[in-house]
C-alpha cells in the first residue's frame, strides 16, 4: 500500500517533526514497506492458535503471575552505593542532563 507525501506530512505534523522534501520521499518508501509486512503478517493463519495461547495488551498483569510475592529484605543503601562510580551522603552522583 503506497504511502502518500501528504499523509507522510500528516504524520510528521502529528508528531511534531520538520522534514525535509528529501526525507518525506524517503519516509515515504519506509513507511509503505512496513505497512506492506503488516498485511503480510495478516495473512498468518492462526486458526490452530488457541485463545489461552494468546496474550492481551489490555489483560491484567496478575494473569501472568508465576509465582506468590515473597517479602525479602532490601539491599540496603551501603550495598547499593557500594558499586556507585559516584556517591555522596548517601546519594547516587549522576552527570547532570538538563
């Protein structure tokens, strides 16, 4: 399925994105190809697929429980620094990003 350049500027409005006439042609070929695999995924025949095989997205984490939650102690916070490239006062030192 071709992607067009006006949904590629569409796309890129949406996310907020400045491109180029040169990367718009270019996202343009991308995006027509993965949308091309999806349809091939489509095309899978999952009819032997059982449902409890399946997994959601939306199902609730607790269906994936494999075991019961076992209270352990914590590291502590001399064995969590102890391997810290930088410490102070009980504190991780990162660099600063902002």
């Amino acid at each position: 399925m071709p992607i067009t350049r006006t949904e590629v500027e569409k796309i890129a409005k949406l996310a907020n994105l400045e491109l180029t006439d040169a990367e718009k042609e270019s996202f343009s070929g991308q995006l027509a190809a993965i949308v091309e695999y999806i349809d091939q995924l489509n095309e899978v025949d999952t009819a032997a697929v059982k449902a409890w095989q399946t997994r959601s997205a939306g199902e609730a984490i607790s269906s994936y429980a494999s075991r019961d939650d076992v209270v352990e102690p914590s590291l502590g916070q001399d064995k969590a620094l102890a391997q810290a490239p930088d410490a102070d006062e009980g504190h991780f030192l990162v660099p600063r990003v902002i």
